[in-house]
C-alpha cells in the first residue's frame, strides 16, 4: 500500500518511511499525511543531487563576461614584466631599440603579444561596460545581457584589427 | 563599518572610487599609448626618445603607474578574497604580488628618469 503511495522514492526510503510510520503512527493512518513531509524533508535533504559541476552549469552571457573580465585582468597583470622589459629595452638605447624591434618581428613574439593585447583589450571593453553600469545605466537584464554582446564584438573586431597591425 | 586590513584603502567604498580613477587613467594612456603606435607607423628611436623625454609624457606615465599599482592592489585582492580561502595563503600571494607591484613602479622609475 506505501509503495502505491509512494512510488516516486527508492527502495532504501521507502523501508525508513515504513518502519517509522510503523513504530509511531500506524493506529491512525491520517497522520500518515501529517508527518510525511516532516519524513520527506528528512530524507530528502540528504540525498539531494549537488550541482555545482562548473562545467555542466550553463552560464548567463554577463557571468561570462564578468569571468573573463577577471581572468584577462590577471593575464595582464602576469604580462607586466614581459610588457615592462620591452617598454625599457625600447627606449634605453638606439642598439636596444633596434633589438626590440627586431624581436618583435619574430611570428612567436607577436602571437605572444597578441595575445597579451587582446586581454588588455578585453578587460578596457568590459571595463567601459562596467563605469557605464556604475553611473546607473543599462542596469536592467535585457540591457545587461545586450551590452554583453556589444563587449564581445567590440572584443573581437579590435583584436582583429590589432592583429592586422601586428602582422 | 567593516574594514580590511589588506585591501588598499582598508574601506570598501574608498577602494572602489580608487579603483574607477585608476581604471579612466589606465583607459586613457592606452588608447594615447597604442594611438600613438598606430599613428608613427616605423617610428625611429630619436622620434620614440623624445617622446618620453617630454615633462607631460612623463608625468602621465608615471600617474598611470601609479595607477597601475592601485588598480592592481585591490582588483587581486577582490579576486584573491574570493577564491583563495586559506588566509596564510591568500596573505602571502597578495604580499608577494604587492611587493611585485612596488618592484614595477621603481623599475618603471628607472626606465622614464634613468639612473
């Protein structure tokens, strides 16, 4: 009869249930409703599935941008001293300059730089997105999720355009 | 009010408003600096030289630095405090990184103003 009553629990559940319901409330089947969802809540807690897998959760397009604002933040930040050095080799001398320039012709380096300045450029776009936000507009879902978009493109054609440069 | 002893300001509001002036300094150098790039196609030492030899280049360079230094102090420590639950932990990356940091700024000193 619980099994008919219960058919959406497994089989460990349902014996719990049983035996609790047998030792407490069996002389008076209507309290079998009362205390269900007490029993539920009990049992259910405890066997409840935990999502937090990063890589099954499908993210909000402004998460995303959020996240990689963050990431390419820290790409910049561990490029300082690479971004430092040539800064320095540039302008200590005509010989050094010569160097630079040199180096940057070399097809890894620029891959290398590209890839720092498509960072620093997408930190400046989600960073405009974000004073923009700050001065209280475009705070709303459908805004937040179009200017989402209008981050990535800008972040893509200014890459393009910086790796025509480059090249 | 809450306040955090390695947060750059040690208040939240404060290193927010920092962190919005650093962020339209660094926004405006690296438009001139890249414009500037892309506008002396070639460019020769002499040209690249004088360049920052100018008292205003300088000085905005060295701003920006500055700025590069808050900006970074506190946007780490936002994404330290968040990830990294160990306080031993955290306190030593964020110690190693400001350290870094004022390690960049007396470099950058060195390169503008020369020994």
């Amino acid at each position: 009869m619980l099994a008919l009553k219960f058919p959406f629990i497994n089989k460990q559940c349902k014996i719990a249930i049983i035996s609790l319901m047998n030792r407490v409330y069996s002389p008076l089947i209507e309290f079998e409703f009362k205390y269900w969802f007490k029993i539920k809540d009990i049992i259910v807690k405890d066997q409840r599935p935990v999502n937090l897998n990063l890589f099954t959760i499908r993210f909000p397009i402004p998460a995303i941008v959020s996240i990689l604002h963050r990431i390419s933040g820290i790409i910049v930040f561990l490029a300082l001293p690479l971004l430092l050095w040539l800064f320095d080799r540039s302008l200590a001398s005509e010989e050094s300059f010569q160097d630079t320039l040199a180096l940057l012709s070399n097809p890894a380096v620029k891959v290398v730089l590209w890839l720092i300045i498509s960072s620093l450029i997408f930190h400046f776009v989600a960073g405009i997105r974000h004073l923009i936000m700050d001065l209280g507009w475009g705070e709303d879902l459908c805004a937040a999720r179009a200017s989402s978009y209008l981050v990535f493109i800008s972040f893509i054609v200014l890459s393009v355009l910086v790796g025509i440069w480059l090249w | 009010m809450v306040t955090s002893a390695t947060g750059l300001t040690g208040r939240g509001l404060r290193d927010w408003v920092f962190q919005r002036i650093s962020a339209i300094l660094l926004a405006a150098y690296f438009v001139f600096f890249i414009g500037y790039l892309v506008m002396h196609p070639g460019l020769q030492y002499q040209q690249w030289k004088e360049l920052f030899d100018t008292t205003w280049v300088r000085l905005f360079s060295f701003v920006v630095l500055l700025s590069l230094l808050i900006h970074s102090w506190i946007g780490l420590w936002t994404v330290l405090t968040d990830y990294v639950k160990k306080v031993w932990v955290r306190m030593y990356l964020l110690s190693l990184i400001v350290l870094l940091l004022i390690g960049y700024v007396v470099w950058c000193l060195q390169i503008l103003w020369g020994v």
